[in-house]
C-alpha cells in the first residue's frame, strides 16, 4: 500500500529501512470497504471512529442542507488518506462517486495508538492534515474568483495537480458533483466547459476525460483582458 497525491512528499521523505515501513504496520489494522456508486461509506455517526485511504474509485464528503440542496465540502481520489471531523453533525456523509470505489478503513482509536508507538505513522497523519487543511483553504480561495469560468479552470487545474498529470485527466465526478463543489447550477459548469474548448483552453477525450492547454494558467492569473472579456463572466 502506498500513499500518493500529497502524500508522496511523506513517501520520499520518510526514512528507510528494510526492517520498517509504516504501510506494514498499517496494513494490520485495515479492513477493506467497497462501495457502489452513491453509496455512503459508513453510517454518519461512525464517521469519526476512523481513518480512511480511497484504494480505487473516488469519493466526496457531503454536506445536507436543510433545503435540499447538496454542499460538496471535499473530493477524495487514490491514495488520499482522511479522517472527517463531523463535529456531531448528522448532515454529513461520505459517498462513494463512481463504482468499484474499495477504501481502507482503520479504528481512529487503533491508529492514534499506534502513533505512540511509531513516529513514522504520527507524521504521516499530521501530514495528512496538513494537506486536508491546504485543500479546504485552495477551495475557499477559488470561491472568491468573480466569474464562474475560472472557478472551474481552478478546479480543474488542482483536480489536474492532485492526479500529478500533464497530460489526460480523468473526472471520476459528474458535471451535478462538480457544480455542487463549486456553488453553480450544473447550467453554468456545462456552459463554461464548451467555450473554454472553444478558446482552446480544454480539450476532450470523451465527457470525462480532459487535457489543460499550457495557457490557462496564464489566463487564470489575469483577472481581466481582452480575451478574458469575451469568455463568460458570472452566473
């Protein structure tokens, strides 16, 4: 079991020993959970009593508004390792995205002891939270864009930074998940994905595969230009 995305900075920085790896010891607390498509992945009052790694698939922490609507708070791809901290809120779950979601589940109580135990596993989960932290903070930033085309060009350049890929990147989210991440009508997010392919900005393989011109981050640091102007400005 390895640990990817942000947490490869632990990987390669960690110390090494063909005695030691701290996958090993976790492994002995693992059990395994698949999910199929929009299923939670536990019961909302058992959230707190664990620790999560997404194996396959993908999944989304979901907060229930009171009116119905859905407030997608967080995204969870391969090799993200998370605890969520519902503070005793019943209006939010974790959902598998896609099929064939299998994650590794380990009792909060058993892996906090076992950091007492093993300095490697602590700075693991300090890690963890560490980028759990710098992804809410990146999502609040991104909210405060003005327009809603370059809300979703942000997203889709992390999403993109997340997988580590220059080339293809594959959504396991639909156009629904993502405008409720982002705050928009599925309406919005469709329009914006066609005339950012229009400027060139995407290019598609399929509805869930797409490729970032080297451009966008350009485009994403001005705020406004002349070709900006002609893109769609906000909902």
């Amino acid at each position: 079991m390895q640990l990817r995305a942000c947490h490869d900075d632990f990987a390669r920085s960690a110390p090494r020993s063909p005695h030691h790896r701290p996958e090993q010891n976790l492994q002995k607390l693992r059990t395994t959970v698949a999910c199929a498509k929009g299923q939670e992945i536990c019961p909302p009052d058992c959230l707190n009593a664990y620790w999560w790694q997404v194996e396959t698939g993908a999944a989304r922490k979901v907060l229930l508004l009171p009116s119905g609507q859905r407030c997608i708070m967080e995204f969870f791809f391969p090799g993200d390792f998370f605890a969520c901290h519902t503070y005793g809120c019943a209006d939010i779950v974790v959902e598998a995205i896609c099929e064939g979601t299998v994650l590794g589940r380990y009792k909060r109580v058993d892996i906090e002891r076992l950091t007492r135990e093993d300095s490697n596993i602590a700075r693991m989960l300090r890690h963890a939270d560490v980028c759990a932290a710098f992804h809410m903070e990146t999502h609040i930033l991104n909210l405060w864009h003005q327009r809603s085309i370059d809300k979703l060009l942000a997203f889709l350049t992390q999403i993109q930074k997340r997988q580590r890929r220059n080339e293809f990147i594959s959504l396991p989210m639909g156009r629904q998940d993502i405008a409720d991440y982002l705050g928009l009508s599925v309406e919005t997010v469709s329009r914006a994905l066609t005339e950012l392919k229009e400027h060139g900005i995407l290019e598609f393989d399929g509805t869930r595969k797409l490729k970032i011109a080297p451009q966008a981050y350009d485009f994403l640091s001005l705020p406004t230009n002349a070709n900006s102007n002609q893109l769609m400005t906000a909902a």
